[in-house]
C-alpha cells in the first residue's frame, strides 16, 4: 500500500531511520563494552524490540507491568520493570515469575522490600529486586552516597523473600541538556552515581551483579562506562523533535511520524487546519519556551521533507491548527486533501494513541504493519 | 471489588455524579425546547450515550469515523461527525449509508462539497452534509454572513450526490470565559451566528432543516436557543478541572477521575510520586497560566475529598510528581501504597489513554466496567 492511501491520522515508521537509530546506538554502546537493555516504553512493540538484540528477545525494560506481561507472551524473558514497585501490585508480577520470565522490579524505600520480602516468603519464591539511585535530583530514587542504600541492600540481601540484584539510575535531567559537553558531563555524573551506590554496597558485604544506568542523552554521549553493567535507553530508537532541539540526534533520524490531512483552510486566520489535533499528536509541547520550540510538532511534506516555516500552533481533540512562522500561508500548496506529516515532540506520548505502526519504506510504500501494546 | 482492590492508574467513573451533570444538561437544553445531541467524544463509550437519551440510541454527535462505527455498531443510527469530511474518507462513511446509518457529514469549501456529490452520484447515493460556521473565529468554518455560505449551500443542494441538511458551529472560544455573564453573550453570540446563516440560506431559497451549535460552556448557559434546533454538548457528562475553573461546573461535579498510587518518597524535593504520570493523567495543562491553575490535575484523596494544598507540579511518562503549595509535605500522611484520585484538567484527553471505566457507586464500590472506543 503507498502512503497517500492511508486512512488520517496514522503513525508512520520509517524503517530506514528506525534500523540505523537502533544500529547507531548498540554499536556505541557495545563499543563501551556494555550491553544495552532498550526501554521498550517508547515503540512497546515487539518488532522493534527484536530489532534491537539482532532479532533476539534480548533484555528489556518495561515502564508498565503490561509491557512485560505483552512482551512475556512475546518470549521476552529477562525484563526490568523499571517503575517503582508497590506491594498492591506484586501478585501480577508474581504471575509473570510463574510463567518463568525472570522479571526484576526496583524500589527506593526499606519498607517496601521488607514488604515484597515477605509477600515472596509467603509465596515460595525469591522476587528479583535493583535499588533505584537517584543520580541528579531528577526523580525516584535515593542518594548514591547515602546510609539508606545500604539499609534497603540489607533488607533486600536478608529478606527471605528477596534477592538483590543492583542498582539501577535514569539519568532525567539530561533531557535538559543542550550541548554535547553537557551530555557527556551528565552521563559521567550518572556513571559515577551508579557506580558509588554499587561500591558503597560491595563494601557493606552486599553482592551488587546489576549497576544499570541509562537515558537516550547520556547513553548517546556516555564516553566510559567502566563499573556499569548496561544501559538503558528508550527514544532513541524513534528519536523526535525534542531529542533533535537539544542536540541528541539530528531532525532527519525521526523514523515516527503522524500522517494527517489537511480539511479546512481558514484564510481570514491565516491557518490550515488538519485531522491530526490533540489526540493524534498528544498534548506534550515539550519544547515549549526552547529555543527550538516548535509547537505541537514539526510539519513536514508526505514525503518527509520538513518545511520550516510551518509549525503547528494549536491542538484541540481531532483538529491541528497550522500557521506560518513569518509571512502569508500558501494556500494553493496545501489544497483540502493535501496529506502532511508531523514529526512529534515526544514520540513516547504519541505513539501511545495507535494501536499499529505502518512500516514504511523509502518514504512511500507501507510493507508491514506492528501492533504496539497500550494501558496498564 | 472495592476502589482500594483496583490495579493503578486506571479510570474511575462515579455514576452519581454522571447521572447528575447529564440530568442537567438534558433538562436545559430541552427547558428551551431544543433537542441535546451529545458529543461522545468525551465519553466515548455506549452506557454514557445511552443515558443522555434516557436509555434510548438517540442522536449523537462523534469526532472520529472510528467512533461513529462503533457508535453504530451498537444501534445508534442518527450520526453527525463533526470534523470536516474529505473525500479520501468517503468509503467509510459509505459504508456506514449501506448499513443504513443516518450518517450526516461536516465541511466548509465548495471544492469538497462538489467532489462529495461526485462520489454521491457515482456510488448512487445522496451524503447528508451539514455547512460548518465559524462564529467566534476558534477554528474551522465559513463566516456566517459570508456569500460563500451560499455558494456551498448551493453547491449541495444542486449537487446529485448530496443533500444539503443543515448547519453547525462549535463556539471554542467560550473555553476562554471566566464568568457566566460571559457565557451567556458567548451563548447568543453562538445562536445569532447559526441562526444567521441559516436564515440566509433559507433566503436564498434552499432548505436549511438542522441547525446546530453547542460547547459545554454555551450550552450550560444558554438563556434562548430560538431558531437552533440541536444543541451538542461533549464534556459535560464527565466534567473536568478546566471547566469547573472557568466556572462551568463546580469542583464536586466533576465524574471522571485517575486512580493512582504513592510508590516513591523524595523527601530531600518535597514530593512524593505516584504511578499516574503524562500517560495516565495526558500531557494537557489547559489549566497552565490561569489563575486556576492546577498543574497536571487536582489531586483528591481515594474518596475523592480535593487535597488543596498539594498539587501534581510534573508528568513524566510513568511518574506523576506531587508537592505542595505551600509548606511541607506531610509524608507519613500518604505512605507508599497509598491510593489518590487525580481530577483532569481536561476529561476527554485523559481518558483516552484508557479503555475501560470503573462504574464507582457511594465513592467506594465498583459496579460495572464500561468500555470505550479509542483511535480512528
């Protein structure tokens, strides 16, 4: 099927950018002698997971304990579930240990392992947990250098319940990042974070066999990753405008797209108006107040040639409002019926309205469709 | 199932306050003589449909073709999809005539209106189609008193493969209203301009049977519908932060809320996280920059009591972060484990990440599971 008889909007993925996005950031990550575990909350498809250990179901991480139950089904067997555990939540993840998926879960708090340590007790088994470090004030996680480390590794190494298995760091705030020196700054800060928790808790008596770090900036810029054991990162197989504005990638490795269609012209506003509003984009303008802000997504032509004088200005349900940046819109080049394709902020947030990516191939022709898993 | 059994985050529904925002509106809009037809794009989902209309599958009003299928799949017959049509969309709303849907279509440009026909002719049917009228310049539209009202309600009317049916507008701009006096302008500002292009095309010599107009605001406040013969209506079944904020609704009507779960403590930030973040909450911050300010929703307590003070300050893709107005947060208060509701800011936006609702009966008992439509 050609692009242009796609039903509006849609997800477009591009093979091409989507394979050398991937190949890119394994090799650079194998080359630092580390293996990569991809975040699978971006794509949360199996096709690109599989792509990202050459076609194996290599180790992932899940931001959802959907993912890992669709990607279990999937034979994904070595799983992170990398969001901050909660007691309520553990007879699903002791479903998936009885499926034998060697699913690991993270926490941040002592109470809480003494918690699932005796919920494993009680169910005969040992669940698999990492201590999440907090390594720049971004989110979740405790102090690399702090006592209470060592008190949840304990709690965790002597649970009945439990077994220690490491640590683990996203590095967020790289995402505020806006030059290569900071990136590579931020991924050493997030390497030493890390890897002082690791040693502080090898010092303690404590075994540590799991020092994982990761986000697509620092994994992008890391320069040594010596003590770390993988890297985690999840957009970078998709890349989108807000990895392109600070310098991660470059706008031309976006594999994701939405295709839309223009169905109103508003000339006395000096709008074209699309099928593709807040639904179809999400509402994240993460590139707000940038210097590279540019609205709910960047425009571009069915064939995915960006035209930089176009920016999307508003978002509402099932309508997106194109303006121009400077000067009068052509109406004439963008007729009712004209398909665009907008290149989105955050391709996580977009993604999750589809349900299928329409695979594409040399900007025009789609050879496949995956599906994705949604919801929780 | 109690609330406090659910998996986090997820939809709750409270039937009493859904039945109580629907009740009202019915009740005012035909008070004024004036038949409601409910947007479903809020909802999304048959039950909430089929209360609008006493139970029946009255007419309603849809956002997407995904929709008004599965709308008709469940006996609605008399649809309006309002988003301009075009024509590579035609198939589809074709196959909804053969199933003897009432389908009624939406556009603004005599081009589309004549390739409508067209297809109309070819396919030996005639598309019901409604002139879309912009009257407060929020969106898509043909101005009311403008000559091309005529040309395109000509272009219809002449045109073998169309029936000209009507007009619509959607006044979006009452979103912007902060008090009800302004509302009620906005509300007659709405109806002079329907009714003005109505009776110009009746002036003209061609019949005009439907005229419609509607927003949550305007019609919560309209005092004389004379000359509209529907009303459409979306987010007054749910409800949401934005609306009570401009005063639309008040904080206690709001139905629809997110049930999610404290999973990390950052005393050294003063915020606890839960596990509603940008997927589960939407990234829309409608509320951002108005003195109503709330974040990326109010938070309530698990028996849906507002928390005033506290307020989610961000959404990452699985981590809401909660702090407080002022002063410090009170974490023995809310352990990890603890379970809060969050209000929208918007409803239709947040809800769609979902596709189920929990029917919650007194605060505390879930009734039923309803399930909604996503994706187009």
């Amino acid at each position: 099927m050609k692009v242009d008889h796609l039903y509006t909007p849609c997800l477009l993925l591009d093979r091409k950018k989507l394979n050398q996005n991937i190949s890119r950031m394994c090799n650079h990550i194998n080359n630092l002698g580390v293996s990569l575990r991809p975040h699978v909350k971006t794509a949360k498809s199996v096709p690109v997971a599989l792509m990202c250990a050459g076609g194996e179901t290599g180790p992932i991480t899940v931001s959802t304990l959907k993912e890992a139950e669709y990607f279990a089904d999937a034979g994904f067997k070595d799983i992170i579930y990398a969001v901050s555990m909660v007691p309520a939540k553990l007879p699903r993840a002791l479903a998936l240990l009885k499926k034998g998926i060697d699913l690991k879960l993270i926490i941040d708090n002592a109470n809480i392992a003494k918690e699932i340590s005796a919920f494993g007790e009680k169910e005969n088994c040992k669940l698999k947990v990492l201590i999440e470090i907090d390594s720049d004030m971004h989110r979740a996680g405790l102090s690399p250098d702090s006592e209470e480390v060592i008190y949840v590794a304990r709690a965790l190494h002597d649970g009945k319940g439990t077994e220690m298995v490491g640590v683990l760091t996203h590095a967020g705030e790289s995402y505020y990042g806006t030059s290569e020196n900071a990136f590579v700054k931020m991924a050493e800060q997030e390497r030493h974070a890390i890897t002082t928790a690791a040693d502080n808790i090898r010092k303690a008596g404590i075994p540590c066999p799991i020092v994982s770090c990761g986000s697509t900036p620092t994994a992008t810029f890391a320069k040594d990753l010596t003590g770390v054991t993988e890297v985690r990162a999840g957009v970078f197989v998709f890349q989108d405008a807000y990895q392109a504005g600070i310098g991660v990638c470059k706008k031309s490795d976006i594999a994701l797209s939405v295709l839309t269609t223009v169905i109103s012209h508003k000339k006395n506003q000096n709008r074209i108006i699309t099928d593709a509003g807040g639904m179809a984009l999400s509402k994240d303008y993460s590139t707000r107040g940038t210097s590279f802000d540019c609205g709910y997504g960047l425009v571009a032509d069915i064939k995915g040639n960006i035209i930089e004088n176009l920016t999307v200005i508003g978002a509402n349900q099932e309508h997106g409002l194109i303006s121009t940046k400077n000067g009068d819109l052509d109406f004439e080049k963008f007729p009712i019926g004209t398909k665009l394709r907008i290149l989105p902020n955050h391709a996580c947030m977009t993604a999750a309205a589809y349900d299928t990516y329409n695979v594409m191939e040399n900007d025009n022709e789609i050879s496949e469709q995956w599906q994705r898993c949604n919801g929780w």
